[in-house]
C-alpha cells in the first residue's frame, strides 16, 4: 500500500511540472515559436503556384474512370514530357519528368455530364497551361495509335491476300489459255467444254477474290487518312488569373505550433520522470539527488 502510495505520489502532476518545469516552460513558449517561425519561413518562401484546367468529353468506349487512370499513365504523359522538353526544362531524367508530371495533374469528372477534367498546377504559368492541354491531346494520339496500329496489320493481311490472289489469278489464267489452245474455245466436245468452263469459274473467282482484297486495301487506307477523334475539348485550358492558395496557411502553422508545444509540455515531464525517476529537478542549484528519503518526507507532507 506504501508503495502503492509512494508511486501515486511520485507521478502527481503538481510533482512532475514543478521537477521539469523546464520542459513545461519550453513547450509553452519557446517550442510553438520556434515552429511557427519555421513553418512561416517556408511559406513565405514558397514560390506561388498556378492553376490550369482542361475540361473535355472522351468518345471512345472506355469508362471515364479509366480514361482519369489513363490520363496519368506513362502512355500518355511521356509523349506529353517530350513535347514540351520537359527533361530540359525540369533539368532531370524521362522517368522523374513522368513522376513529376503526375504529381502536378488532377484528373476528375463531373457524374452529371460525363465531362473529365484535368487540373496542372505549377510555379510556371506557361507550363501549368501548356501541359493541361497537352496531356488531353497526349490521350488522343494514343488512342489513334491503338486504333492506327490495328488498322496498319488489317492492312497488312489485306495486302497478302491480295498478293496471293493476283498470283491466283494469273496462275488460273495461264491455265485457261493453256486449255483453249488446246482444245479450243468453241469445242463441241461435251467434256472438253465442261473442262473450259470449271478453268474459266476458277480464273474469275480467284479474280473477284483479288478484286475484294483491292477493295479492303482502299478501305483501310481510308481509315488510316482519318482514323477518328477521341477527344473533343470543351474548355481550352486557362492559366489562372491568380495564385494558387497553398494547401498549409498561416492558420495552420500557428494552430500546429501551438498543439505541439502543448503535447511537449504535457507528456515530456512524465516521459523524463520515467527515465530519470531519481533526478530532482526543482530547478535549484547544488541540490541532492532524489532519494527515497527524500520521497518518504515529501509524501509524509501530503494529506492523506
């Protein structure tokens, strides 16, 4: 129970402020400003950031919650870093500019409308603007990329079809000559003019199968002329007229400073006191260390 007593006693605030009223007093006072001057420091030296916002409507069949995930992938925002020779101006490597670039874009979109917008901030007004716009028309040339590359292999298949069948063809062709002069080409011969006429079938079909795969090419090439549009911008982006608020004010930065010197100036005492149980800290010069005496006599004192 003594013990019991004499531990209750030792940990009573009015004992611990008063043994480490140094902390309590630098917690209180010189901790909050020491803080609040820094972190006023860095806000006064922050360098003023701007806004630019890009709204657009996306025509493509993705969902717009992938078409934000794209908007902020290294398919779209590498081409948009080489456009504006990013790697030069932010004096770093391709793959920083990407991280760099991501971490200056919001992307977002409005449920009602469907609309997406892209937000860039940045110290640089030009850059903020130049990269919102760019990062939309980034996203367009990769979906015609997509679209373009499918549209170059049915191209591609096309053109040996055609290939193969004009070979067909021509070779379908020798054959039938072959036959006519041999046999003639108004024969009366019964098989003889079956024979003429299943050379004569398989010369035109290989000849119709040539002529459609022509037909394809000049499609396919139509669609590579105009492969389509995925993007129309509904809102060119704009460079803010003014700065943009930084995410830590002043209000912050006193209220932080303040909280935090109170929490030092509440818990430190009592994290000494458990470190340093028998330093007797009243502030008093020469003084005898605290003993268990000296504890008896204090708690002697108290009411019980």
């Amino acid at each position: 129970m003594a013990k019991k007593k004499r531990l209750a006693g030792r940990f009573l605030p009015s004992r611990v402020y008063a043994r480490w009223k140094w902390t309590v007093r630098f917690g209180l006072s010189a901790l909050p400003l020491i803080l609040f001057l820094s972190g006023a420091t860095t806000l006064y030296l922050s360098q003023a950031r701007y806004r630019s916002t890009a709204v657009f409507e996306y025509l493509g069949s993705r969902p717009a919650g992938e078409v934000t995930g794209l908007l902020k992938s290294w398919n779209v925002v590498k081409p948009a870093v080489s456009s504006l020779d990013l790697v030069q101006r932010f004096t770093v490597d391709s793959e920083t500019a990407v991280g760099i670039v991501d971490g200056l874009t919001e992307t977002s979109v409005d449920a009602a409308s469907g609309l997406i917008r892209v937000e860039v901030t940045h110290t640089d007004k030009e850059i903020a603007r130049d990269l919102a716009a760019t990062l939309v028309s980034s996203l367009d040339d990769y979906e015609k990329s997509l679209v373009t590359a499918g549209i170059r292999k049915r191209l591609e298949l096309a053109e040996n079809e055609l290939t193969a069948a004009e070979d067909e063809a021509e070779q379908k062709q020798e054959a039938l000559a072959r036959l006519i002069a041999l046999r003639g080409n108004d024969t009366q011969d019964p098989v003889a003019r079956l024979d003429l006429d299943a050379a004569r079938v398989s010369w035109e079909h290989a000849r119709t199968s040539a002529l459609d795969a022509g037909s394809r090419i000049a499609a396919h090439q139509r669609e590579l002329a105009n492969p389509g549009k995925w993007v129309v911008m509904h809102t060119p982006p704009v460079i803010s007229s003014k700065a943009v608020t930084p995410e830590k004010s002043w209000t912050y930065f006193i209220l932080s400073a303040i909280g935090t010197g109170l929490a030092f100036a509440l818990v430190i005492p009592y994290l000494l006191e458990l470190a340093f149980p028998r330093v007797y800290r009243p502030g008093r010069k020469g003084q005898e260390p605290w003993t268990d005496e000296i504890e008896a006599a204090e708690l002697a004192r108290q009411p019980a």
